[in-house]
C-alpha cells in the first residue's frame, strides 16, 4: 500500500504543476522567457530579408534563378556542417554560447546585403553574398539546434509537451507577421539597403541583449553534446 499511495502522490505532483498554467511557467523562468522572445523576433526578421531576397538578387545582383539555388544551397551548407559538428562534438558546452554565436552569424547576411547594395562591382557583390550565405547558414544551424536544446532543458517536464507546441506557434507568428509587414515597409517607406541593415543591427542587439540578460546564469545551464 506504501507504494501506491508515494505514486498517488507523484501523480498529484504532477497534475498541480500542469494545472499552473503556461504564464506561471514563463513567470518562474526567466531564461525560457528570454528563449521565446529572441526566437520570435528573429525569426521576424529572417522572414523579412528571406521575403525579399529573390527580389534583390534579380534587380541588385543582376544574377539568374541558378545563383538564387547556389544562395540556398551554400545555407543549407553551412547548416548541415554545423549540424554534423554539434553531434560529434564531445566535450561540454552551454547552448546559450552557441546560440548567441549563431544570431551573430546569421546577421551578416543582412549586413551582407545591405553593403552590396553599395558596391559597384557585380563579382564582388555576388561572392559577398556567397561568404555571408555560407556563415547564416551555420548561424541558423546552431541556433535551430541549441534553441531546442534550451528549450527541453528549461521547460519543466509536466509541460514539456505544451511549451513544444507553443515554441512552433511562435515560430510561425514571427514568419506571419514578417511576410505581412515586409511589403508594407519596402520600398513604401525603406529601401532595401536600409531594411537589410535595419534587419543586421535588431538581430545584433538580440545577441547583445540576451547576453546581458544572462549575467553569470550563462554557467548555470551545460549539456553534454
């Protein structure tokens, strides 16, 4: 009977802890809160240069649908490269570290953009946008990979379920919006080049801002890759 009744408990645990509520889990947890929003946001702004990228390889660039299927190819590049690495890395690391790595990374595709529409030069224009796909593309790897990592790791295990679903909706809200507003702010109210710097500079302030916001938890939290 003892048995049962510690199980019978357990359980009681467990359903008071799901009964809380997602905004009481975010309320207690800071750092998943910090999670949801760097995610939300960046992925509104990757929708915003990813939207116009055809665009402006065709007017910019001048170049033809084969370079636009280079672009994505040397993305999916990287991503897949730092993909393989991550798994075979062995030693331990924080997953915060390389998320902050990645949103650096992946800014230089819109600062990337934003100097070529600058340069007078068609080659050098497009083997810069080349370089910068490369990089954005092991940025978007690390920070796919660790932000599910962070995301296991910080939601309590009663919810897990329900922060997964709600981490897909945000996701999905963030390209809503971004292919909502995007046509409504180029080139109405700015031109490209400043929309793609624009995009850079917010996604800079992201990786600046969670790093802040870590302050010495940023040891608080290792995973084993």
């Amino acid at each position: 009977m003892k048995p049962q009744r510690e199980n019978s408990s357990d359980q009681t645990g467990q359903v008071q802890t799901t009964s809380e509520g997602i905004l009481l889990v975010f309320k207690r947890l800071p750092l998943l809160r910090l999670l949801f929003g760097s995610i939300f946001i960046t992925i509104f702004v990757i929708i915003g240069f990813d939207t116009l990228a055809p665009i402006y390889i065709r007017d910019v660039l001048s170049q033809s649908q084969q370079f636009f299927g280079l672009s994505i190819g040397l993305v999916g590049l990287g991503t897949v490269g730092i993909s393989f690495m991550l798994m075979s890395r062995k030693r331990t690391t924080n997953p915060w570290k390389d998320l902050i790595l990645g949103l650096i990374l992946l800014a230089t595709i819109p600062a990337g953009l934003a100097i070529g529409t600058i340069l007078s030069a068609d080659w050098l224009m497009s083997s810069l946008m080349a370089v910068v796909c490369l990089l954005g593309g092991i940025g978007v790897g690390l920070i796919n990979i660790q932000s599910g990592t962070l995301l296991q790791t910080l939601s309590p295990a009663a919810v897990l379920g329900r922060m997964s679903g709600l981490y897909q909706s945000t996701a999905v809200t963030g390209q809503l919006l971004g292919i909502l507003i995007t046509p409504l702010l180029v080139p109405g109210i700015l031109s490209m080049g400043v929309f793609f710097m624009a995009g850079a500079t917010i996604i800079l302030l992201i990786s600046i801002f969670t790093l802040t916001s870590l302050h010495g938890k940023i040891q608080a939290i290792e995973v084993t890759i």
